[in-house]
C-alpha cells in the first residue's frame, strides 16, 4: 500500500493550495537568491502545512535539482560540515541549479549538537545556492543566529475548504466513493494538518475504496485508538526525539497496553533488521524497568522506561521510513480477556469453597478444583455442591461441562 501522502504530492505550486502568498515568495527567494541579502529562507509553521512540499514544488518547475538533509541526523559540528558542506560544494550535474533543503532544524538539540547551529549559520554566509530551512517553532533563542540570517516564511494551518479540495482531487485520481458532507467532516478534524487528513482519507477508504458516515463515525468513537496512533507516528516517523519523548504524554493508555501496542506494530515499521534489533533492545530495557516497579514499587523507573520506549525507539533508525503501516492492536489482550473470562467462573467456586472451609482461594484452586468435575459427575453429589456453595446458574453450567 503506497502511501498517498507520496503519490499525490504536488509537483507544482499550483497543486499547492493555501500557501500562496508564501510559494510566490520562497520562489522569488530561490531564483534571485544571488541578488539577496539573507541568503537563506526559514519556512515554519505546524505539520502538514506543505513547507516541504513547497520547496520540491518550486525545483520541479523550475528544473532544480534538491539536496535534502534532516537536522535530527545531525550530532555534531562535523557531521554538519560534510552532509551540509559537500552539497553546499558539489556541483549539479543534470539541474540547472539546486536547494540545500535542511529540514526539521527543530530537531538540532542537546550536548550533542553544540555548535550545530554556529556550524550551519556559516554554511548559510558562504554558500553558492539557496538554503532553504524547515522548522515547526524557530523561536527558541537558540535560533536567533539562523533567524537573523534568514528571510522568514510562515506556514499557517489550512482552513477546511482548502483541505477539501486537497482531498477532493485526490478522492476523484483514486476513484474513492464520497459524499461532500462527509468529506468536509473529515476535514474539519485534522486541525489544519493536510498530511494527517490526507492518511486519515486513506485508512478509512482504502478497502472499500469508499468514505462513509459509519466509517467516519467509527474513527470518532475510537478517541483512545486514535491518541495511541498519534502516539505510535510520533515515535516510528521521526528521528527528532524532543518530538518522540513527548508521544506518550496525552495518551489513555497504561504502560503495559503502550508496551504491547509498541511490541505489535513495531516490526511492521522498522523493516531494517539492524533498526529493529535495536528497537527492541530499548523495549526489552523498557520491560525490564516495568518489572522492578512491580517488585520493588520504585516509580521512579517510569521516567527511564518513557525515555526507552520514545526516543530510545526513535533513535534506533537512522532515518523515517516511508511506507505508511495501518498500526493495529495486539492480539495478546485479546487472548489474555477470553483467558480470564475462561478461569474467572473457576475462580469464583474455588472462593465460594475457600469461605466454606476457611482456607485460601489459592489452595483450593490447587488441591480441590482438580477433582471437583468429577465429584459433580454424581447425582446425589451434585446436588449438595450446588446447595451447599450456592452456584448460581452459570457456575453449574461451567462444572457441568468440565464433568
């Protein structure tokens, strides 16, 4: 299943719907970049706004080639130097000329990245051709240098209607069944984020090639589901951990159905066996912390166990990959409630014998149970165990099958 995020990105600035204002700007920046005084451009606002886009939008029509380098896969003044410099050096040997495109500097944090920032800002002085910048918040002081440096382009959230011509075209190109109200619905929803409504269109419709009220009212229903799949995307498609840490803060679910959700759609999302290797060992930690919680109640693991199963997991690939995964729940809950279910009738009896003869549930459940059906394969035994416990209908049905 390929993405539609992909397949229908705009490959023009006409596609691009809502930002033009900006698209007339940053293009204007890339062909007179020579003539400038800020020899970069900082474009930020939230997700899904087409800041990315943009810039492939403009070097398609206009025949450049893109340097794309993420900011999140940087750790040092070095690293920046090679990715950022040898594309800042090589010439373009097809294009007619091309962006130095760093995306997400947001991403530029810690010790680590001491002098990352320093580093890219006299990238920007001596650079041959237009750097273009993508951030959600440039505001940290830590950007003053770079904002100062750079012409500033903001990328405001789409209203609806701009979206639903977003998802309009591309419902007609798939030749998925819709109904305006419906569609618009869906719209409304995404906070202005085009990308999540444009992964929404295609989780709901892509069976049955069809949005539907029912499926609509259905995604809605599941408030849970949906912040744990807002949750999952933040650690499996970023490789920016302030980004990833923060994934579980909102989130319904306890630590033991996050360890779950992680361990099931996991190997769906990391398809290199390295990555993944590593993933799980930050899980595996995770489960060890969980359980000296449980034995030894310090709490103060939680914070560890967050950090493993967040950015530890985040880390564990060297870039985001892709392929969209339609991220499920597992399976062992639902086994382990028709498991619980199955012994929770056993259960009651053993505690109904337990008060009788003063003992422990546990024992009973060990010494009595065993040979309890068939002591209730006797007529004459069977009712006095059923008087003398006071079984209820559904506690006799059980041992009845059992005998």
């Amino acid at each position: 299943m390929h993405p539609l995020t992909h397949t229908h990105q705009p490959k023009t600035t006409g596609e691009l719907v809502g930002q033009e204002e900006n698209m007339l700007k940053l293009r204007d920046f890339v062909l007179n970049f020579k003539k400038q005084k800020k020899k970069s451009a900082l474009v930020y606002g939230p997700s899904g706004t087409g800041k990315t886009c943009s810039v492939y939008a403009i070097a398609n029509e206009l025949g450049y080639e893109v340097i794309e380098v993420n900011a999140s896969d940087f750790r040092n003044t070095e690293q920046i130097n090679q990715k950022v410099g040898n594309a800042i050096k090589q010439q373009s040997l097809f294009a007619k000329g091309k962006i130095i495109l760093v995306d997400e500097i947001d991403g530029l944090s810690g010790r680590e990245d001491r002098g990352g920032i320093q580093a890219i800002t006299k990238l920007i002085e001596n650079s041959a051709y237009p750097i273009v910048l993508t951030a959600t918040n440039p505001f940290d002081n830590k950007f003053g240098s770079l904002r100062s440096k750079s012409s500033m382009l903001k990328f405001k959230p789409l209203d609806y209607m701009s979206i639903f011509k977003i998802l309009k075209r591309i419902c007609d190109k798939e030749k998925i069944k819709y109904e305006d109200e419906v569609l618009k619905i869906l719209c409304r929803r995404c906070g202005g984020d085009v990308r999540a409504a444009i992964n929404d269109l295609q989780l709901l419709a892509h069976e049955k090639r069809e949005l539907t009220k029912e499926s609509l009212e259905e995604l809605s229903e599941r408030n849970r589901t949906e912040n744990i799949m807002i949750a999952l995307n933040k650690i499996f498609k970023t490789t920016d951990l302030k980004i990833a840490i923060s994934a579980f803060d909102n989130v319904e679910e306890d630590l033991d159905e996050q360890l779950l959700w992680i361990d099931e759609n996991l190997p769906k999302e990391y398809t290199n066996p390295k990555e993944l290797a590593k993933a799980y060992e930050m899980l595996s930690k995770a489960d060890v912390f969980s359980r000296r919680i449980r034995r030894w109640q310090h709490y103060r693991f939680l914070v560890y166990i967050n950090a493993l199963i967040t950015a530890g997991i985040a880390a564990a690939k060297k870039e985001k990959y892709e392929h969209l995964v339609e991220y499920k729940p597992t399976g062992r809950i639902l086994k382990l409630w028709w498991a619980n279910q199955k012994s929770a009738k056993k259960k009651e009896i053993a505690g109904k014998i337990a008060e009788k003869t003063h003992s422990s549930k546990k024992e009973i459940l060990k010494s009595t149970m065993p040979y309890l059906p068939v002591m209730f394969r006797n007529r004459e035994m069977r009712n006095n165990i059923v008087r003398d416990l006071a079984l209820d209908e559904e506690e006799i049905e059980w041992l009845a099958k059992k005998a």
